[in-house]
C-alpha cells in the first residue's frame, strides 16, 4: 500500500487592538514558544469556524474575521510535517472567562517590538510572515475563500 502525502490544513488569526498583538504561550516539543491564535481545522469545520474557535480556545477572546491575509505553507523540521496556513486579520469582540487549552500557558497582548525580540522563542516563521503580512498588505475579503457546504445524507 501507498502513503498518501496529506498536507494538514492550519488557521491563525493576527488579532490587533491599540497597536498591539494577540498571541499565545504555549508547549510545543517541550519548549515555551509564541505563535498567533492557531490549530488544526477539524473535519467537518469550516476555515472561519476553526479560525474562531482555535482563537477562542487558545485566547478565551472571541473574535470577528475581517479579511484574509495570505495563505502559507510550512513544513516543520521538528516532525516533517507540511502545514497549509490560512491566516486571518480579525478584530477582538469580548474577553470571555473560558478555560484555555491545556497546551497554552497564557494569551499575551504584545507590541510588534516585543514581538520581534521573542526571535527565537516563535514557534515558527510563520509567525513574523503573517505579522509582517498583516502590516504591510491590504487583506483579501472573506469571500476569496469558497467552502462547499457538506453533504449530510
């Protein structure tokens, strides 16, 4: 039998509020590290669903989506993995008292300077690409992304 290479299909969110950042603390490969609220789509979810709800579970913020940013692709060299990125901007609506992953240790709100002297401490590029990203460029609209609905039957 033949492995099928499966790329993992990935959302982030770059949360900006008076000039400073959402981002997460979390455990990964044992190490404290920094990234923008991110996870995994689920089956079933659609990418703004996931969006939402990763920001949700790793920030306790619930958030609107406003425009997309720019799709990524990365493979990790900690596990080989190749990750498809869907990264959006969305605006903070309300600090909720939900409990956060256990994977997280605290969500931090940061200035692009902090953010930039964490270097190392970024869970991936990607972090910074987004940030810059989301600075530099205009994002595109939501509806650049179809989803055709799934079939219940």
């Amino acid at each position: 039998m033949t492995n099928i290479w499966t790329p993992n299909a990935t959302v982030a969110c770059v949360v900006e509020r008076d000039g400073r950042y959402l981002m997460v603390e979390e455990i990964s490969y044992g190490e404290n590290v920094f990234n923008q609220p991110a996870g995994h789509v689920d089956e079933g979810e659609s990418i703004f669903d996931a969006a939402i709800r990763e920001t949700l579970e790793e920030t306790a913020w619930n958030v609107e989506l406003i425009g997309l940013i720019g799709l990524y692709v990365y493979t990790a060299p900690q596990n080989g993995v190749c990750y498809h990125r869907y990264c959006f901007a969305a605006n903070a609506v309300s600090e909720t008292t939900q409990a956060l992953d256990t994977d997280v240790i605290a969500a931090h709100w940061f200035s692009y300077e902090q953010i930039t002297k964490l270097d190392t401490k970024l869970r991936s590029p990607l972090v910074m690409k987004c940030l810059n990203d989301a600075i530099k460029r205009e994002t595109l609209p939501l509806d650049f992304i179809y989803e055709h609905p799934i079939s219940k039957g």
